[in-house]
C-alpha cells in the first residue's frame, strides 16, 4: 500500500512523552490460552490460544460471526471468558476489571465510533489520558494549581504528539459531531494513544472509509509501529489493508483458530480459502 512522506517529526522515537514506550522482552508481550467463552448455548470461542508478539503488527480476520470482536471483548474485559488465561507483558489479568487492563498498557478503538459528539477534538482526545492523572478530584474540580498545571502540559503534549501525528491540527476545536466519518475515525484512533499504549487493539478501523482514507489509516498504523514501538493487534475485513501491513495473520472461523501465520502463507492456505470461498465455490 503507497505511504506518503511524511516529512521530518519531532517525536520520532521520542525518549519520554505519551507514546515513547517500546517492548523489547523476547516473550510475547500478549498471550491468550483456551478462551472459550459462550452466550446461551452457542460457542463464540472454543479454546481459542494467540500470542502477540512485541512491536508488530498482528491481524485477527475471519468471516463474519468468527468470533474476532468477542475475543477483543474478552481480552479488554467486556466480556469475562468462561475458561482460559490472559497473559498481558508477564502479568496475568484473566480477571482484571477493565480499568486496570488499561492501566497495564492496553488501549481500544471500536467497530462503531464511541466519541463525545458535543466535545471537540482536543477535549476527546484528552479523556483518553484519564487513567494517567495525579491530580485529586477537589483540586481537579477547583481547577488551580497542580490540576491547572497537570491540564496545560497535557494538552501540550497531546497538540504536539498525537494531534500532530495525526494531522488533524485544522480541527482541533471543532465538535466532533461536524466532522466527517474519516475523521472521526482518527480522532478516535488519537484518544486511544493518548492512553500511553503498550498494546493497540483496533476494531475495524478502515470500516466504512473510503480508498484514501483507508490508505491513510494504514499509514497511521505502520508509522506507530515503526516509528513509536506500539504493538498492534487488528481486526480487519479489508483484506487488501491486512495482507499489506501485518506481520503475522490469525484466523478465525465459527470461533475457532483454523490457522496463523504470515500473510502471504495465509492467502494460500487451503483452510483459510475454504472458510472465505467455500459457500460460494460449493454454490458454483
């Protein structure tokens, strides 16, 4: 996929600030064992195992109803599993609530934008730093001194990092609810890094955009990896976006792991095909 240049950067790799945080550790930096989970009497997942291995980009696909989302949910904790164990950075939070997932390293975007329609963007991307504050809710609430000063080197260092990496400097004030849907999609990308991630889950990020914005993304995607050490794991129906960014597949089909790999060895596995093509080749 063509990458535009994008010139020289402040940040490249930066030794401290939001996202100068990089994995070097061998061990995988996520791993998933068994995870089974049900709704009802159906199986969403049936012993599904992964690992994530630090600063890639790794890329869960599947036909619709494999399961992708419902493992995502189960490693963010909006869903608890019904057996296995998860292993975030050597750290086991199998049972850990949400908030402390994400105060581990662990950010989410989501299918369906979750923004604050009335806010703007820099106010969006700012509530992703929450988990990170100091400041006490008296003197957060008075808004003087350290919480004043917690305020104004956040937003900062959110103007220079993330909304300059982002490249939506021109709409930083402006609500989110009078952008169009791209943009959206990245303002939400940007409170996600404002989180300080070791891990980025993204949930369908090219869904619904077009080709350029696709392309876009894309970029986005490969520079935090490359460029910030972000570790990330995608899921992803654009197969095109998949095959050209990830450095490891994972496949899903009627929540089973059928197969995993490099891309181009995905493209040619026989169960990989069949769980695409198969309906429609035994209808031909």
């Amino acid at each position: 996929m063509a990458r535009r240049n994008r010139g020289p950067r402040l940040f490249r790799r930066p030794q401290s600030g939001v996202l100068a945080i990089v994995t070097t550790a061998s061990a995988p930096l996520l791993r998933a064992e068994g995870i089974e989970l049900s709704f009802g009497g159906v199986a969403a997942l049936k012993s599904v195992s992964l690992d994530v291995q630090p600063g890639g980009i790794t890329a869960l696909i599947g036909p619709n109803g494999a399961g992708k989302t419902s493992l995502f949910n189960v490693i963010s904790g909006f869903h608890k599993a019904d057996a296995g164990r998860l292993i975030f950075d050597g750290t086991d939070f199998t049972n850990l609530a949400t908030h402390k997932r994400a105060a581990l390293g662990m950010a989410r975007t989501f299918q369906n934008i979750s923004l604050f329609p009335g806010m703007t963007v820099l106010d969006n991307i700012k509530l992703g730093a929450h988990t990170h504050l100091k400041t006490g809710v008296l003197a957060a609430g008075l808004f003087w001194g350290p919480a004043r000063r917690e305020e104004t080197e956040l937003r900062a260092q959110i103007e220079r990092e993330i909304i300059d990496f982002l490249e939506i400097d021109h709409i930083r004030k402006t609500p989110v609810s009078m952008l169009p849907y791209g943009l959206q999609k990245r303002v939400e990308l940007g409170r996600a890094l404002a989180m300080r991630p070791k891990l980025l889950l993204l949930d369908e990020p090219v869904a619904g955009m077009n080709r350029e914005e696709t392309e876009d993304m894309a970029r986005f995607i490969l520079d935090l990896q490359e460029e910030w050490g972000v570790t990330v794991l995608l899921v992803e129906h654009d197969m095109s976006m998949v095959m050209d960014i990830s450095d490891h597949v994972v496949v899903l089909n009627f929540g089973e792991k059928i197969a995993e790999g490099p891309p181009q060895e995905m493209q040619e596995n026989p169960a990989v095909i069949e769980a695409y093509l198969g309906a429609a080749q035994d209808a031909a």
